[in-house]
C-alpha cells in the first residue's frame, strides 16, 4: 500500500536548495514518484504542511556502542554484554533523530557489525548500518582496548583480512604511528577486499593519502600541497566538531572531570583544526557529516550542535549546504548516492519529516516526527516502532 506524504516543503539535496511542495509518494522499499497522486486508491496520506520533507541524514562518523556519556576506555574494558544494550539504545536515538544511514567505526565487542544484523533482520528500528569492523591499530595505538593490534606489513594485512572475513563495509585504520609500509599494506588489503578505507589520520595524513586513503576523519591542518592531493585523489573529510565542543560547553552538566573539561576549552580555543577545515573546504575537499556520536556529551541523537558548529567555524556557509553534507554528499562518500541521500523517483524510501520550516529555523532539525528507513515507517510522532519480524523474512530453520 503506498503512502503519500502531501503538502510541505521538501529539500533537494542535490542541489542543495528546498523546494515549495513536499508531495511524495512511497511504494515498499522505494519512493514511487514525487509530484504525481499513486494510481487506485486506498493509499495512507500524511499531511505535511507547515512541515519539511526531508532524505535520511547520515552520520558517518560513530560508535554504537558507546552510550554518549561514559568514558570510553572503562565501558570498553568492562561492558561486555551491555555493549549490545548501548547499541540498542544507541539505534533508536539515532533513528528517532532522523538517521537513516549509520557509518559505525569501531568500538569494540564488533558491536558495529552486530547492531548491523539487529536492523537488516527485523529485530529493532535504526537506521542501516556500515560496520567498519575493528579498527586497526599498532600494539598499544590509539584506542588499542577496543581495537585490532597488528604490527608489520604481513599483521596488518592478516587484521584487514580478518575484518573483511568478519563482513566490515569499510576498514577503519588508525593511521598513528604506523610506517608508509604498514598503512600502504592496510589500505591495499582493504582494497583488494573491495573495501574502502577510513583512518583518523592526525598528523600522518600525508601517509595515509600517499597509500590512497578512501576517506580522512576529523580532518586537520594540512598543508597546500596535501590538500591539493586530497582533492584530486578525491578522498573525503568528515570534521566531527561535536566532541570537543559540547565537551568543553556541556560537560560539566554530564559530569565531566573539570580537568578535561579544561583541556577541551583550550582545544576550543586553539583554533588551528578549525582553520584547517575552513581551508579544506576551500580547496575543494569533499566533506562527509559525522558526529562521533557515542563520544562522552555526544549522545546518537545529537545532530543539531554538529550542523551549527559547521556554520559557526565557517566551514561552511548555509544551512542548505550542511544538510546537503549530511544527506546527498555523505551518499556520495559511501557510493550509496545513486541508493539514497536524495529525494528522487526511484530511490530507496528513507524520508524524514520534521514538524515545522527548516529552511527558516535549523534547530527544526531536532522536530523529528516521522521517518521511513528503507520505506518501512520506523518512526511515527516522534517515537520508533518495533518492526514487524513478518516483514523482514529472517527465520532461521535448524535441520530440514
Ligand atoms: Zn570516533
């Protein structure tokens, strides 16, 4: 039965502009048609007016299985199970958010992987995931608790192999101290598994881009010659500014130690990765959207603070152009664009709509009303809905 979303305005996230009527149409997985009434009748109407119709939003950038409040290394080394119980509130916070599409880097427990299969099979409302897997770090790197250590060219080709074997849509790399070799073997095995790769590159991101990374998160200062090779090997940036700022903004309400909330105010202050961005964005880099969610003070549901620190620092311009990030460019990033991220006949029915004039007002971003994920209603008044198991065919048969 088709479901017409009438009425609204709705937002082009092609071109990055909204448009005066919001009249759409949704058949099963997909959207059917954007002007036109469905043939037959019976149809479901939701009415949109004074509303905005708008794609799913992505977030790139987060971690599942983490809850947005602890700190990471202790909830890594002592969750166990719960972990799977963050994910779960970690789905609905992001789907009730208005997001359809979820780019989980690492955390530990595979929580990314599992929260994957939670979604594909009917068991809870989220948005659809892409697990990275674990991260790759040297022994004793980055996060190394909730990681895959492997040293030497020959380790690190075995640990992208192990991800690739364990079903990860992208390699995450922490690039930090690994040498070219290393990261040249990383990023070639998640290459020869068909796989893009990620690393949260800091300052080995000359290394990272001289072994043809897919993708840099958080981005940095870098210099005109490497952002020149970033553009042209076309490899995209995701900022992910909310950590630090609602960290040194909120987190005294969250409890945070004053300490590092001190270390995050001068971080704040210090404006050099925010320069840098600003450049980047300039020089014709590629931004993705992504939060961090699951980060102490970045709940799966906040969205907003991530768009307006965007346009605070300059990076970037209008609102058109963050929601077009998070929608149709982040699509791109994934090389889900001609699937997703946009509003068009044809394309996979993730629709949100939020209850008032975004184009007026971006705060109307956190108004989630109603979301389609993958065509199926998943949120209805602001609230997700247990999907019906009938609908996702997942029974599992032990024997004949
Ligand atoms: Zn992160």
């Amino acid at each position: 039965m088709a479901t017409v979303i009438s009425g609204g305005k709705r937002f082009d996230s092609r071109q990055g502009r909204f448009v005066a009527n919001g009249h759409l149409v949704i058949e099963g997985e997909r959207i059917a048609a954007l002007d036109r009434e469905p043939e037959g009748g019976g149809h479901t109407t939701l009415e949109a007016s004074g509303k905005t119709v708008i794609p799913g939003l992505m977030n790139l950038h987060g971690h599942l299985g983490w809850d947005g409040f602890s700190d990471l290394e202790a909830q890594t080394r002592y969750d166990g199970p719960l972990a799977y119980l963050k994910v779960a509130r970690g789905l609905l916070a992001a789907v009730e958010a208005g997001v359809t599409t979820f780019r989980n880097v690492g955390c530990g427990h595979d929580t990314g992987l599992f929260a994957r299969q939670a979604v594909r099979d009917g068991l809870l409302p989220g948005p659809t995931v892409f697990a990275c897997g674990r991260a790759v770090c040297r022994t004793g790197g980055h996060i190394w608790w909730g990681n895959r250590e492997a040293d030497g060219v020959d380790e690190v080709r075995r640990a992208v192999r192990e991800q690739a074997r364990a079903g990860a849509d992208w390699i995450k790399l922490m690039a930090h101290g690994y040498s070219q070799e290393e990261i040249d073997a990383a990023v070639a095995q998640a290459h020869e598994e068909g796989l893009p790769a990620t690393t949260d590159a800091g300052k080995w991101a000359d290394r990272a881009v001289q072994a043809g990374i897919d993708c840099i998160e958080h981005g940095g200062n870098y210099s005109d010659e490497l952002l020149a090779r970033i553009v042209e090997q076309g490899i995209w940036i995701v900022p992910t500014l909310s950590p630090v700022v609602l960290q040194a903004r909120h987190g005294a309400e969250w409890g945070m130690k004053e300490s590092v909330i001190e270390r995050r105010r001068g971080q704040l202050a210090e404006s050099g990765r925010n320069e840098g961005l600003v450049r980047a964005r300039r020089a014709g880099v590629q931004f993705g959207f992504g939060t961090d969610s699951g980060s102490p003070v970045v709940p799966h549901d906040a969205i907003l603070a991530e768009m307006e620190t965007l346009l605070e620092f300059g990076i970037f311009d209008t609102k058109e152009q963050v929601l077009k990030a998070a929608t149709h460019d982040s699509a791109r990033c994934l090389n889900i664009a001609e699937r997703t991220g946009s509003l068009e006949a044809g394309l996979q029915a993730d629709v949100v709509i939020v209850d008032g004039d975004l184009e007026a007002d971006l705060s109307v971003i956190e108004r989630v009303e109603t979301v389609f994920v993958n065509g199926r209603l998943t949120v209805q008044g602001g609230s997700s809905r247990l999907p019906d198991p009938r609908d996702f065919q997942t029974f599992v048969g032990v024997g004949a």
